[in-house]
C-alpha cells in the first residue's frame, strides 16, 4: 500500500487520537495483582495481616475491653470477701493479745536461738 494511494485513509489516521495511558496505571495493576493473592490466603493470614495494618487501633481497642472488663467484673468477689473478712478477725485478734511484741519478734528470737554457740556441737 503506497501513501499517495490513500492520501485520505492517512489523512484520517492523522486526526485520530493517541492512545494515552493512564498516569495510575501501573498503581493499579499492583492492587489488582496484591487483592488477587489476598484473596488465596487462608482466613487465620487474612485476620493478621488485618490486625498488623491497624496496630494502634487494635491495640486500643484491646486495651478498651479489658478496662471495660475490669469496670464490670467486680474485683472482689462475695465468697472471697468472706474470707477476707474471717482473716481480718483472726488479724485484729492477734494484735489484741498482750504476747503481740512476742510473736511480732518471734522471727529474731528463732534465729537467735539457731545461731547460739551453746547448741552447735562442732565447736570444742
């Protein structure tokens, strides 16, 4: 085919316009290529990946539930409260025996008597 053959068919050619290509194209194949393998992880993958994004976030929100846990969930439950309680009696009743200054020493009286030179038979 010779140009002055089809001076009109090049004419036209001439005034069509130039293919462009766009300036997010290659953006675009990347995401298309990364949502295509995302979509063969398995599921437990999928969540972590999730959760690594959205670190922050998903650490607040951890943070928020246990407060919240700890708001509702009273600290002391009543049959522990009980045995506080019972503990508190026998406490205040030994602090009321007049042998207390005794018993509060009793740690340093053992010990005294532990190390005392009578009792150790190695010495001669």
């Amino acid at each position: 085919m010779k140009a002055d053959d089809n001076d009109k068919l090049w004419e036209l050619l001439g005034k069509t316009r130039q293919p462009a290509v766009s300036p997010f194209f290659a953006r675009n194949v990347l995401r298309a290529v990364r949502q295509e393998k995302e979509a063969r992880l398995p599921l437990f993958s999928r969540v972590v990946r999730w959760f690594r994004r959205r670190a922050w976030q998903s650490a607040f929100a951890g943070t928020c539930a246990v407060a919240i846990m700890a708001a509702v969930i009273p600290s002391v439950s009543p049959r522990h409260r009980h045995i506080i309680d019972a503990q508190a009696r026998v406490s205040s009743q030994i602090a009321a025996n007049p042998d207390y200054e005794v018993i509060n020493h009793l740690d340093e009286l053992v010990a005294d008597e532990e190390s005392s030179l009578w009792l150790d038979d190695s010495v001669h």
